[in-house]
C-alpha cells in the first residue's frame, strides 16, 4: 500500500469511518459497475460505489475516479480540522456512504 494511501486509511481509523479501497470498475455484459471494497469486521467486503451499475463505460470510470478523489479530499480536510482542533469531529461518515451520482442520458 502506498504511503499516502496508507496514511488516508489511518486517518479514517482515527475519525471512526470507513475507508474505501481498490477501486475498479467491473464489467458484465453491457452493465459496468463502479467497485470498492471496505474494511470490515476482519475482512475486505466489496461493495458497488453508488449502488448501481452504469450502461456507459466512460460514466462508471468517472464515478470511479470522483469518488477515489472526494474521499481523498474529505480525509486530507479532516486530517487538518483534527490536528487544529486537537480531536476529531463526532458524527462523521465518508461521503462514499453516501454517495448518489447523476443519471445517464443516453
């Protein structure tokens, strides 16, 4: 694992929230599907980034690569709230919890 990576990861540790890993983009058929998979009780759970698969190959990357750079930007934003604070902030979640993309117009 990468420095960086490995230092976003302890930074999710720290603020109590999951962190999302390996990103890919699985294809079956016409359907892609934007993946990650999460750390949990013991073991690496994939799980597909929005919910949904994408009929656009190009779209599924985009979700792919918005997603890998919010989580980025939210841990590095965090890791500064928490080192001008002194303590993390109560009540996060990683915005990949939650994350809603737009609809294809195909």
């Amino acid at each position: 694992m990468a420095t960086v990576e490995a230092d976003l990861q302890k930074t999710a540790e720290e603020l109590h929230i999951q962190y999302y890993a390996f990103f890919k983009v699985l294809s079956a058929g016409n359907l892609h599907f934007p993946m990650a998979e999460i750390y949990e009780k013991g073991r690496w759970r994939p799980l597909v980034i929005s919910g949904r698969p994408y009929h656009n190959l190009t779209i599924a990357h985009r979700v792919l690569q918005d997603a890998e750079r919010v989580q980025e930007e939210f841990l590095n934003a965090m890791r500064l709230v928490r080192s001008d604070s002194g303590s993390p902030p109560e009540g996060l979640t990683n915005p990949l919890d939650h994350w809603k993309y737009r609809l294809e117009h195909d």
